[in-house]
C-alpha cells in the first residue's frame, strides 16, 4: 500500500508567502522600466520639436516666434508643417495667413471650420503628450464665450522658455513679455522665443488683421545654442491636471495653466504654452526678481507668489526633461538650482554654465 504525498496547509502557505516576495521584488522594477521608456519616448517628443524650430529656421533663416498675434496660433502651431502634421496645419488657415485659434474658431464658426473629428486630432498628436504624465487625448473644455476665452483646445505637456530680465510694476510682466500688443514688455523679454513681427500690429477682434514675419535669427541666443533651454516639461500639479477654468481672483492665472496650447490669449491663458525661468515682479506688483523652482507631482500650490505655479515640472521621479537650442535633450533635476535654471532659459546673460 503506498502512502500519497501531497502539501500540507503550512507549506502551502509557505510557497504563496515565497511567491508574494518575489512578485512585490519585481514589480518595482517593473514599474522602473515602463517609467524608463515612458521618459524615453517623452525625451524623443522633444528632439522631435528641437528637429522642428530646426528646419523653420532653414525655411525663414530665424527661429518660430512664441506666437504670430493675439488670439492667434502660438510656436507649437507654426512647427505643424515640420513634424508631418500639415493638414492640421492647413485646419489653422495656414500658409502666409494669420492662423486662427480664438474661441469661434474652435467652436467651428469660423473657417475652416472644424468638427469633432478635428478636434480629436489636434487632442491626440503623440509628441504634444508626455505618457507618464496622462492619456493620449488631452483636450481643455470651452468655459464661457467670446474671444477672452482663448481657453478651449488641446493641450500638452510642454511649454516654451520666459525669462524675464527686469520689470516695470506689472505683475504679469513674465507673460506679458510675448504679448504682441505690449512692446514695453517685449522689450524685458530675455526667452529664445519672442513674438512675431508684422505689417500692423493685431487687432483680436479681427481674423483677418495681418501678414506675419518670425522676428529673430539664432543669432538672438547669444549664449550659444548649446547652453539655451528652448521648451520643456511644464509644471501642472495633480490636482490641476486637466482643467482649464477662468475664474475671478489669485487663482486666475494658475488655473488655466492647463488650457490650450494653441493660442496666445489674454494673459491668464498664456501659462498654457510658456513657462517661466525667471519672472519680474512680486504678486502685489513690487518689483523683485523670482526664481521658480522646478515642480513634480505633488508639488505644493504657492497661493503668494505669482509663476511659481507656472514654472516647469514633471511627473517623471527627480528630473524634467529640456530640449536645448543644439537639438539635445536633458534631464534636469528637480533639486537643480533655480538660478542656474534661470541662465539656462536667458539669452544673453553671458554666463558659462555647465549642465548638471
């Protein structure tokens, strides 16, 4: 008679206590290696743009302008035709024209007119999104009507450089900077990108104002192209993620830091396609020159300083990723020293910095 072996309950218990260790040894470096190629692709996206302002210089000999005009298309729209996204393009009213990106426009009441299939695409282009941070459709809802509400459309989660070298007691001078209708401002503007030139100065109640020309050759990155940071991974807070709101109050240019990347509008929507290095004011509109650090996940909204919110950050561990002037991109850490940064990002500050 022969004896039936089997597992006792201990052993059993034993054996599923052995499997659960080694399952929780390697789902960490699980998790690591997904985040590791999720960064990747989010490093590729912006060789992709640096690839992008690249061949829009050797199409006009400058460099793409933050945006053409007010209510009009920003930098991110003019590089369409560079990363195979000309029929979108074409859906701004391309060509030498003033690229629309108001409000009727993403409503579909002005030509061309859009639809949802249209929208959807503009939401889903892959080198605008960062996989780590959310999914591969990003759209803000419309809030309100009329042209103030340059709000609706996709976003990203990328910015151009502000850097704003002095002030003049406006507490919006960081933004205000590439605002085509405040050449006081423009003249404090020390970011790569500046805004456009054209024959009239915009009127944002009329789509169809003007021819528009970029403004500066590369030569206006007088550091050198590799010592410029040119766009980067914006900070957007997790309880920010997604909306996009216009409401009255200090929290007005905060929360529509998540709005449309497309369009240049009034300056409570412009933190949606840059963000700042360097800024120029206090909140109360003293003159002080403020450093934002670079944000991550969890990072804590500061209610009393005003870009601090609309600086850069990531949802990547530790660093954030920078496309520099040569084409290079770079993890910077989060723990960087924001005056460093602050170099980084200004053009002609003259000093030699070594990336950490």
């Amino acid at each position: 008679m022969y004896s039936r072996k089997a597992f006792t309950l201990i052993e059993l218990l034993v054996v599923i206590g052995i499997i659960g260790i080694l399952i929780a040894l390697i789902l960490p470096a699980i998790q690591a290696a997904r985040e590791a190629a999720r960064r990747m692709q989010c490093t590729n996206h912006l060789r992709q743009m640096g690839l992008a302002v690249h061949h829009f210089h050797d199409t006009y000999k400058k460099v793409p302008p933050c945006t053409i005009g007010s209510f009009r298309s920003t930098l991110f729209g003019l590089l369409y035709p560079y990363t195979e996204q000309t029929a979108l393009y074409e859906k701004l009213g391309g060509g030498e024209n003033a690229l629309v990106t108001h409000t009727i426009w993403w409503k579909g009441n002005y030509s061309p007119v859009l639809d949802d299939n249209d929208r959807l695409a503009f939401g889903s282009i892959p080198y605008m999104l960062c996989p780590t941070r959310r999914s591969p459709v990003a759209i803000a809802a419309l809030v309100g009507e009329g042209h103030r509400d340059a709000i609706a459309g996709p976003q990203t989660d990328y910015a151009m450089v502000y850097s704003t070298i002095n002030t003049n007691n406006d507490d919006h001078c960081w933004v205000r900077s590439c605002d085509p209708d405040d050449l006081v401002n423009l003249a404090h503007h020390r970011g790569p990108f500046r805004v456009a030139e054209s024959s009239s100065m915009p009127d944002s109640n009329d789509p169809d104002y003007l021819l528009w020309q970029p403004r500066d050759s590369i030569s206006w990155w007088q550091d050198g192209t590799s010592n410029q940071i040119l766009i980067g991974e914006k900070h957007i807070p997790i309880q920010r993620l997604g909306k996009c709101t216009q409401i009255d109050g200090p929290d007005l240019n905060r929360d529509s830091g998540d709005c449309s990347y497309l369009s240049y509008g009034i300056v409570t929507t412009n933190g949606a396609s840059g963000r700042a290095v360097r800024t120029g004011t206090n909140f109360d509109g003293t003159p002080r020159i403020r450093y934002p650090k670079i944000g991550g996940l969890f990072a804590d909204v500061d209610e009393n300083i005003l870009a601090i919110d609309l600086g850069f950050g990531s949802y990547h561990p530790s660093v954030a990723n920078f496309l520099f002037g040569d084409g290079s991109v770079h993890g910077l850490s989060r723990s960087i020293d924001p005056l460093l940064l602050a170099a980084l990002g200004t053009v002609d500050d003259g000093e030699v910095v070594t990336i950490p």
